[in-house]
C-alpha cells in the first residue's frame, strides 16, 4: 500500500516549518509528502524547498493563486498529484509524533475512512514551539502531563495510547460529524468515486463535513484513530467565517439529498 500525506497551508511559513520536521520523525517513512497550498507567498515555496533537500521521502509543492479560502480546491489538486494508495490529509499548523503514519497504515481498511482526534495547543506554548529548539515529537509522558496541568493542551485523554479492539473503532460508522480533515485518512479511489472535495464551498467551513457525508452515502464506513494518531494544532487567530452561514445552508442541502459526487471536484483535475 503506497501513502500519499498531504498538508494543506496558506501563508504560515513559520508553523508550516515545524509541520514539516515533525514528518522526518516518522518510525515509517515510506510515503510521499505534498503541500497544498491555497495561495502562498513564495516563503512558503522557500521552506517546502529546503525541506525538500532534507527529507528522505518525496515532497511535492503543488500551489494555486490565492482567490480567497478554497481548501477544498487545493486538495483536490493534491490527490489529483499522487497516484498513492492511500491519502492522510493534515493541515500545516498541525504536529504529529513519529508514530503518526505508521498507526494510520495499521488502521487502514478497505470500505473504511479514518479519522484521527485532535489536540490544541495554547498560544503561548506554540510560540515556545515555533521560536525555540523545542521538538513536540520527542515529549514523553511526563512531559505531556505537565503540559497538561500548565494549560499548554486541551486534552491529556487522547494520548493515552489505548489497545481498541477493531470492532471498538467502528461504534460511529455512520457519524460525520467531528470528522476534521487536520486528521483524517482515506482509500484514493473512495475519494475519486465521489469527486473529492466539493469546491462549490467557499471561504472556511464544512467542506470537510461534505465529503465525509458523501463517503458515508458511498458505503464507506467511519473507523476511529482515537488514542493512536492524534495530532496538535497549533494556536492561531480565528478564520474569516463570513462564509459560514452559507456554508450551513449549502451542507442542510446535501443532507436532504442522496448526492454523492461533488459538483466540481478533484476530476477537472485529472
């Protein structure tokens, strides 16, 4: 099974930096890494080329112009890149530890999608993270639990790494909703069978909601990475959710329908 990771990012070069580093951590390395870029500044393209020369995996920087918050769209040229397996979506401000890749190629399974939890992360903490030599993959439990009791993190549950038996990852088969694409894993062909993102969504919000809708429509069940794959979000001022309300009413639409491939989607591109 060949695995495609891919960050999606929008000028943070910073954040998007430490994203990267995170991943030459993994235990697996046998994976190709793409940036998503919804837009940039040509730092970005300085950092995912430096990166580039350090890491011991493929990195592809694939960019449009910047029209506003079109995640979806980027994503869709992300898949549209690869010709993996399979596909970890995260977002460049978010951390894995090194076992990230490696839990969710154990946890992948034909006719399932996998979606990971998430932990946020204070802002002081991520300037401590993005100005010094401070390496969040390396953090033992103590550390975590420290940081816990300092408010540095949201939530101490999630790292517990608990053995769930595989039938106690799929209580929520048919629930979308807290599915995130900051973590969140899927079969290629499930994504093109249902024309990946919609970008009919414009600006921030529930186009990730949208594709897990349709996935679940297409027969493809919700399997938990729950306290095996986690991942730390570092903080970061709210979004523009200007959007948001048209958004929701574009989402009430889907859901009172049986639409399962995306208007305009990941196709255009192939």
């Amino acid at each position: 099974m060949t695995i495609a990771v891919i960050v999606s990012t929008y000028n943070r070069p910073d954040a998007l930096a430490a994203v990267l580093e995170a991943f030459r951590t993994q235990r697996d390395r046998a994976f190709e890494l793409i940036v998503a870029d919804d837009g940039s500044t040509g730092e970005t393209a300085r950092v995912v080329d430096a990166f580039r020369g350090r890491a011991d995996f493929p990195v592809v920087h694939v960019w449009h112009e910047d029209r506003g918050f079109r995640a979806g769209a980027i994503r869709n040229r992300a898949i549209a890149a690869t010709s993996a397996d399979y596909v970890i979506f995260t977002d460049g401000d978010c951390l894995v530890l090194p076992g990230f890749v490696g839990e969710h190629r154990r946890l992948a399974e034909k006719g399932w999608f996998v979606a990971g939890s998430r932990i946020l992360l204070s802002e002081a903490f991520t300037r401590r993270i993005l100005a010094e030599p401070l390496s969040l993959p390396d953090a033992k439990a103590s550390a975590w639990f420290r940081a816990f009791v300092r408010r540095d993190i949201n939530r101490l549950v999630p790292l517990v790494p608990l053995p769930l038996p595989g039938w106690g990852r799929k209580l929520s088969r048919n629930r979308w909703e807290g599915v995130m694409t900051c973590n969140l894993a899927s079969w290629r062909e499930d994504l093109l069978a249902i024309n990946g993102f919609d970008e009919a969504y414009h600006g921030w919000g529930l186009e990730d909601s949208d594709l897990v809708i349709r996935l679940l429509r297409r027969g493809i069940g919700r399997k938990s990475a729950r306290f095996a794959a986690p991942v730390f979000h570092l903080s970061h001022r709210a979004n523009d959710r200007t959007q948001l309300e048209e958004n929701r009413r574009r989402l009430e639409e889907v859901l009172n329908s049986n639409r399962i491939r995306a208007s305009s989607g990941v196709s255009q591109y192939l």
